[in-house]
C-alpha cells in the first residue's frame, strides 16, 4: 500500500491512478478516501489522487493535536512526495474547509478548487446542528454509530454502506473528535479574498440548508462558479457520481 511520511514519522495512505492534470480530493473527517471511490473513472482525464487524513482510515495519527495548519502541512507534504507542482483540489463538506486552507496557505500549489456542499464557516443553524450531532456522537457512543450514519447516509448499495461504515470505525476517536470541533470553529471568510484561483462550488439542489453559502462567497471571493445538481442532497460524491464527474469533466478537462 502507498504511504509517505508526514513530519518524517506519520504515515500518510494515498493512492494515485491515471494521468494528466492532477485532482485531489480531500475527504470529510471520518469517511477517508474511499468517499471519492466513484470519481476513480475520472482516472481516464486526470491524475487522481484520494489520501487519508491523519487518524483516519489506514493513516498513522501522530502526536500532535489537530488544527487546521497541521491538516494542510499535511497536503503539502503529500504534493512534495508526489511531486505535484500544482492541482486542482476538491474538498467535500467539511473536507472543503480543509482544501480552503490549503488554498490559503499554499496558494501556488491550487490551480483550481473545487468545494462539494462547501462552507467558508458555520453560520447556519441547521449546519451547526450537525456538528455538534458528529461531536457528541464521537464523544458519548464512540465510532459506531457515527460509522453507522455515514454509511447508511452515503451508500447506495449494501455493500457501499458497509464499506463506508467500515472505513469510518478505522479512525480514530480522539482525532476525529477534534476534527469535529475545528471545523465548527473554522472561518475563512474573511480571507476569501485572498484566493486568486476559480472556484466551482457544487450544490445539491435539494440541500437547501447549504443554498445560503453560495452568497458568501459570491461576495468575499473574486472568481465563483456555481453548479447545482437536480435532485441531490449532500452526498454527491457517492449518490450523483455521474453528474459531479460529468460537472469536473465539462469544467476542467
């Protein structure tokens, strides 16, 4: 299995399939990489690559506690071991804050972002409700049930819900906890302007909770695209693959 080490001591899983362009995807705390299992056709046009967050699914946790910069520091080391000079990065829900603060701190490393049910904060009632649903589930009930949720919530098939549910148990409490809460706590509106790359914003037309955030960045940022998808909700990735693939082909083949 691939692996490169992190602060030359935390191993980081990724895989890497086709060529061309590269395309990160940056997974929501929890669900790792195999989230984008469906976007692996896009192999055909582009350089993918899925990782796993630290603490995460077959990744090593580390010592240190998790903040933002640590999680970008992370990306970058991924894109030296890779030798990756720039890409598009594409970061769904809560990944999204993640590939944001990428963008804002290794700006010439984003060709491109492409934010999946993004958010530059939590400001929104209903998104605050889900947070502190994750976080009080990792902290009172463990792994389980959250696994249980995110696989039942994303998976299409059976075997899909299982997979995920599966892959969700191998993270690791403590961090995952606190990935739950930085995300809740993280706010990049205010540099929203520092972004000099376009971004796609992907919506469900159906997540009507998230609708409100496409303002925000529309005011704060220079160069937004807004896409919806007919008929979704939140889990695009896995339950509208067509039309997400067929959306990143259109804009970035």
């Amino acid at each position: 299995m691939p692996y490169t080490f992190v602060e030359h001591s935390v191993p980081l899983y990724y895989e890497v399939n086709g060529s061309g362009t590269p395309l990160v995807f940056v997974h929501p705390p929890g669900m790792g990489s195999v989230t984008f299992h469906r976007q692996r056709e896009l192999a055909s046009l582009f350089q993918v690559v899925t990782y796993d967050l630290r603490g995460n699914g077959k990744s090593g946790k580390g010592n240190k506690p998790i903040t933002m910069d640590v999680l970008a520091s992370d990306l970058h080391e991924l894109f030296n071991h890779l030798e990756l000079k720039e890409a598009i990065v594409c970061g769904y829900s809560n990944g999204g804050s993640i590939a944001q603060h990428f963008a804002l701190q290794y700006p010439h490393q984003v060709k491109a972002l492409i934010l999946i049910g993004g958010f530059s904060e939590v400001c929104t009632p209903l998104l605050y409700g889900e947070f502190l649903m994750g976080i009080y589930a990792v902290k009172w009930h463990g792994i389980s049930l959250l696994a249980n949720v995110l696989g039942n919530a994303h998976g299409v098939t059976k075997e899909e819900r299982k997979m995920i549910a599966d892959y969700v148990r191998l993270s690791d409490r403590k961090h995952l906890y606190e990935m739950y809460v930085k995300g809740l706590h993280y706010r990049s509106t205010n540099r929203l302007h520092e972004l000099r790359c376009p971004i796609l914003l992907i919506y469900g037309a159906r997540d009507y909770y998230m609708h409100a955030y496409e303002r925000i960045f529309k005011q704060h940022a220079r160069d937004v695209r807004i896409v919806y998808v007919d008929g979704a909700r939140h889990q695009i990735p896995t339950k509208h693959d067509a039309e997400l693939n067929t959306i990143i082909r259109s804009y970035f083949a």
